[in-house]
C-alpha cells in the first residue's frame, strides 16, 4: 500500500521549482554574457565578413595585375637587352648625344 506524505509533495515541488527557476537564471546568464561579448565586439572595430571578402578581392586583383606587370617589364627589358647587343654602337652615339648628367 502506497502511502501519501505531504512533506515528501513539498519537497518535490520545491525541488522542481528551484530547478525551473536555475533554468530560467541560467538562460538570463547566457543572455547578459552574450550583450556583453557584443558590447566588446563593437568596440574593438572589427570588419565584417563582407567587408573582408571584398579587401580580399581587390588585393587578389592586385597581385594579378602586378605579376602582368612583372611579366610585361621582364620582355621589354629583354628586348632592350636585345637591342643593345645588336647595335651597341648605336646606343653609343644615341647616348653621346644627350646632355650631361642624363646619359646612363
């Protein structure tokens, strides 16, 4: 036979309470660190996703552009380099011609 005690009732409920209720701090806890961590967040000046994805495409354009760069000043200094090995005499002159301090 199952007997009821009403002191063992009372303890459940309070017991069921107490643990309702450090559910309930437990979420408000969250929440408060949460504005927190915002707060700081903000402060700190960080960019955002988007505004990184964008600075990263213009420096990858960039780096493309300067190796096209790189490669296109690489041939003309080939082709002077050409040049003067088939007519140095020429440059000779060429460079005898200009005025003083402006040669080289």
């Amino acid at each position: 036979m199952q007997t009821r005690n009403p002191i063992l009732d009372d303890l459940a409920r309070v017991a069921s309470g107490a643990l309702g209720a450090l559910g309930g701090v437990r979420g408000e806890i969250e929440e408060r660190l949460k504005e927190q961590l915002e707060k700081v967040l903000a402060r700190m000046d960080l960019v955002s996703r988007e505004e990184f994805e964008a600075a990263k495409a213009l420096a990858a354009k960039a780096r493309l552009e300067q190796e096209a760069l790189e490669s296109r000043l690489a041939k003309l200094e080939a082709r002077i380099a050409e040049l003067e090995a088939k007519a140095p005499s020429t440059l000779a002159v060429s460079r005898a011609a200009l005025p003083a301090g402006e040669a080289g």
